[in-house]
C-alpha cells in the first residue's frame, strides 16, 4: 500500500472541473447572475456615449439642444438609471447566493469524503489542519473563484464594448490602447501563476500554525501538567514567524504587480493619450467632445485592467486555496466496499484470522501481524495478552475493517468481511475503549450514537444495565444533561459506564474491551467490571488487557508476541505452557501455580 503525493500542483482545469461539477445544481441561476451583470457592464459603458452626445448636441447647438432635445436626454438618462439600479443589486445578489449555496455543497461533499478515507489519513494529517481546509481555504477558494468569474464576466462585457466604442470615436486612440493591453496582459501572464505559488505557500504555512495550535490546546493539561507551555509556544512562534515570511514575500511580489497596474493604467497611458489626442484635435481630426469621450471610455478600460489584475491575483489566491482542498479529494480510501458488498444480518459471532499478514501503510515495512491464526467461537470470551507492540490492537483495527490485511482474510460466521458493508460490519460491533470519547452534547444524544432512534426509556434501560443510571439522574437534567467536550464535565468511571451503556443500546453480536478498565480505581473498576460482566453474556467478546487479574476467567486467553499467537489456553494452562504469560503474570503477582 502506497501513500499518493499529498502536495500535487492541480491545473487550472482540474478545479474547474471540481466547481462546475457542485456548480451543476445552480447553473440557471449562476447564468442568470452572468446575463445581469453583462447588461449592468453595457449600461455602464453607456455612459460616455451619452456624455459625448450631450456635448456634441451643446456645442453644436446649445439652443436647439435645450428647447428640443433636453427632455428625450434626460429621460434616456432615466431610463438607464432604471434599468441600471435592479440590475445591479440582483447581480450581486445572485452571485454571492450562487457562491454560498455552492460552498455548502462543497463542505457536505468534503465532510462525505473525509469520512470515507481510512485510517491513514487521519494518521498523517492533524486534525487543524484538516479543519482550516474544510473552512478557511474551502470558503476563500471558492468565494474568490466564483465570486472574481462573476466578476470578470462583468469586467469583460465593459471592456469589450467599450473598445468597440472607442474604434467608433477613433481608430488610431483604440491601437494605441490595445498595444497598451497587450503590453499588461504580457506583464500579468508573467507575474500571476507565481501568486499561486507564493499564496499556496502561505495557505500551507497557516495550516501547519492551525493544526499546532489545535493540537497544543486539545492537550492543555498534558502541557502544562509537564510545564512544556514554553516548549509549545516556541515550536508555535517557529511556525508563526515561518507563516509571516510566506505571507511578507507574498505581500512584496503582490503590491509590486498592483502598483505597475496601477501607474501604466492611471498616469503613462492616460498622459500619451491626452497628448496624442490633443494633437489630434489641434490638426482637426478629432473634436474636443470626442476626446472627452474617448478618455472617458479610456477611465473605465483601465480602471478595468487595474481591477481585472487584482481580481486576477484573487482568483490565483482561490486556487491556490482550492488546490489545497483537492488535495483531499485526491486521497482515496484503502479501505472500499466492493460493487458486490452486501448487508451483515443475524450473525452468529464466529470470527476467524486466517493467516493474516499487515503493516500499516504509514509506517515502517516491519510487519506487524505475520500469518496469524486466530478462531473465535460464537458466545466465547477471548482475551488477547502480550507486550506492546505485540499486535493486539491491531487485530481489533481489523476486525472493524479500518484497515484490510495484506495477506489472509478476516471472516464473520465463515465469510470473508470484505463480502460485507464496513457499515453493516461495524453494526455488529461494539466497542469500549481505555478513553471513552463523547461529544459536547447531552447524555442522550450521545447514547443516540448508538441507536439514532432509541426512546428516552430505551436509554434509561441500557444506562441501568450498565449502573450508569443512579448517577445519571441526580443530574438536575437527567439524561438531557449536557457532558461538555469530550465528557469534560463527568469522571473517568463515569465515562466507561455510559461508554458501555452505550454498547448496550447497540446490542451487538460482538464486543471488543479494549484496556477498558485499565486507568480506572479500584471502586469505579468494580462497578464497571459488574457492567461488563452483564453486558458480555451471550456475546462474542474479545478483551485486551495488559492486568490479568482482568481477564483470568475468559474463556480463552492468546498470547500475542511479534505479531503472532504464541500460545493459547485458559489461565492456568498458560502458566505451565507459556513462559511469556507466566513472566507477565509474576510481574503482577497473579502467578499461581494450578
């Protein structure tokens, strides 16, 4: 299994390609939005044609023009004015009504396919990091991609007709400018793919800076239980200080396109066309009226290419932003449910390793499950022991299908899992691990993990099972109190207690306990230990345990070593059999002899 380059430089038509797709759905409003702003672009060009004629009109006739032509001019102008004013405002608000609709598409989609990625993925990529790309870039990408597409449809349709109505004013003026625009375009096609480039790098140095700072606070008590607060804080500032040279590279290269933009269209070009111009009017090829018109037009076509270059600059910014997300869209689960994948019902619970060989793909080649065998009857408690590193929690990785073997297969009641749905596979599954993890909402919701449509007394029946129920109502709340993030507001036994009534609300085929009571007292190990008892009756169970004294009665206990089952046998077995489980046992003062 190969990891793919997280860091590929996508084209311009590959995320193209990504937006038109989520852009489908919206597309006649998307083209309405275009068709508005085109016509806003043409009532805006419109403008020096009706101060050219207004003049003309003056200085022809100033009489005649104000006894007859003045009120057919003002209500044109009115007209413009009224045509001019909705569509301007339905312009903008189509168009940023195309672009939130099409980021929350993008969001749903990207959440959709983050959670279909394995394993790996989430072992190579911080949490910060993968956040900051489903937000920050995913709404600057986008809200600068289609947000400046607009904008440039807009751009566009006044510089066209705007050109075209200089060529009407005079041929020469127009050549000039074009040989101007040419000059630009030249200038900007030279200097914008590496605005790309810069901003890409500052969207990846603020992503490393978000995933520290995630990281850093989701653990504030280990740092400061360990006083590394400074630690952390420079290895943050290392980060910051490295953002901030991106971003000032990026600043220095940014305003020094904008600012050539800006002094050949604002002063050079508009100094050589006035010039020539008036040189044009001295020889009587041009009149007065016509120039003004002709700067006009030449007002509004460089103040666009000023703009079109910021936009440009913009739009570069959003893809580089949207290349970032696409690198996500790039990764591929290795973990997929076959074409042919059908539903677990009503299994019996029989689990069997059949020379079973894995390494994880994100680590070194060293493997670490090597031809394993392993069977499980239905109904049997099974315990895996060994040293860490061994390959216990590997197994469980792959008995929930997280990862696939390299080699051998997993099978349910004979049958290879990959024949099954991951989420029908995982329905038969319950779990209890060493931290219990819930969300910052009430203890019912988080019960409701289990069973999306479980009733209030249905909750109350698995938190009884579990002995959760006694502490849970003298919550003022009850079962609708609130836990806080990750459970904050409730104890570690607590937490194992509603843990495993959640498992009880599940009602699985199979359990898995992995070192479910190894951080616990020995008050709270008691009431869970009444609660596991109660919940592995008439399940397949499998525990792993580092303490012995915690699985000394399972039905079976597998020592595992290197990544192989060394030896099997109930306790007492494995003490005469196995010199491995006898020297943990004695390490824990459990190593009687039968």
């Amino acid at each position: 299994m190969f990891l793919k380059n997280k860091n590929k430089n996508h084209s311009f038509m590959e995320i193209c390609s990504l937006l038109y797709e989520k852009l489908r759905p919206y597309k006649g409003l998307f083209i309405f939005g275009l068709c508005l702003g085109i016509l806003e672009g043409i009532l805006c060009s419109a403008f020096p044609l009706y101060v050219r004629r207004v003049m003309n009109s003056i200085s022809t006739d100033s009489t005649q023009f104000f006894n007859e032509g003045f009120t057919s001019t003002l209500l044109l102008g009115l007209l413009i004015v009224c045509i001019y004013t909705p569509s301007v405002y339905f312009f903008h608000t189509i168009s940023y009504l195309t672009v939130n609709r099409v980021l929350k598409d993008l969001k749903l989609s990207l959440y959709t396919h983050l959670q279909k990625l394995s394993a790996d993925f989430y072992h190579l990529n911080k949490i910060g990091e993968i956040t900051i790309r489903i937000s920050s870039d995913l709404e600057k990408g986008v809200g600068e991609f289609l947000g400046v597409a607009m904008m440039i449809a807009w751009h566009c349709s006044v510089f066209f007709f705007s050109v075209g109505m200089m060529f009407t004013i005079n041929i020469e003026l127009t050549f000039i400018f074009l040989g101007f625009s040419l000059f630009v375009a030249a200038v900007a096609k030279i200097m914008l793919p590496k605005i790309k480039t810069k901003s890409r790098a500052v969207a990846d140095a603020d992503g490393h800076v978000s995933a520290s700072i995630t990281e850093f606070l989701g653990a504030s008590e280990l740092v400061r239980a360990f006083s590394m607060e400074q630690d952390t804080y420079t290895k943050i500032h290392k980060e910051v200080i490295s953002s901030l040279e991106h971003k000032e590279k990026l600043i220095w290269f940014h305003c020094l396109l904008l600012d050539i933009m800006q002094t050949l269209c604002k002063f050079i070009a508009p100094f050589g066309i006035l010039l020539y111009g008036g040189y044009l009017v001295h020889i009587e090829k041009l009149v007065i009226a016509d120039l003004v018109a002709f700067l006009l037009y030449w007002g509004i076509a460089g103040n666009l290419i000023s703009a079109f270059s910021e936009a440009l600059t913009r739009l570069f910014s959003g893809l580089a932003s949207l290349d970032r997300v696409m690198d996500f869209y790039d990764e591929t689960p290795l973990v997929k449910d076959s074409a042919e994948a059908i539903e677990l019902k009503n299994t019996k619970g029989n689990i069997s390793f059949n020379n079973v060989t894995f390494n994880y793909p994100v680590s070194s080649e060293d493997t670490v499950l090597n031809s394993m065998n392993l069977n499980i009857e239905a109904g049997q408690t099974i315990a895996l022991v060994g040293p860490s590193g061994a390959g216990k929690s590997t197994i469980v990785q792959l008995l929930l299908r997280f990862y696939d073997p390299l080699n051998g297969s997993v099978n349910f009641d004979g049958m290879n899992i990959k024949n099954f749905t991951q989420t029908s596979l995982r329905k038969n599954i319950g779990i209890v691990m060493q931290e219990s993890i819930f969300f910052s909402g009430s203890i019912a919701e988080n019960m409701r993990f289990a069973k999306k449509d479980a009733s209030d007394s249905e909750i109350k029946d698995a938190l009884d099972k579990a002995n959760a129920l006694d502490f849970v109502n003298q919550f003022p709340d009850g079962i609708q109190s609130i836990l806080g993030e990750r459970g904050s507001k409730i104890s570690g036994g607590q937490k194992q207690r509603l843990s495993i009534a959640r498992v009880f609300l599940k009602n699985p085929a199979i359990v898995i306990l992995d070192e479910a009571t190894s951080s616990l007292d020995s008050i709270s190990e008691m009431q869970i230990q009444k609660a596991l008892d109660n919940l592995l009756k008439n399940r397949t169970a499998i525990i792993i345990a580092h303490r012995i004294a915690t699985i000394k009665n399972a039905d079976k206990i597998y020592v595992v070593e290197k990544g192989s089952i060394q030896s099997h046998g109930n306790h007492k077995e494995l003490i005469r059999t196995s010199p491995l489980y006898k020297e943990i046992c004695e390490n824990q003062g459990v190593a009687e002899v039968a």
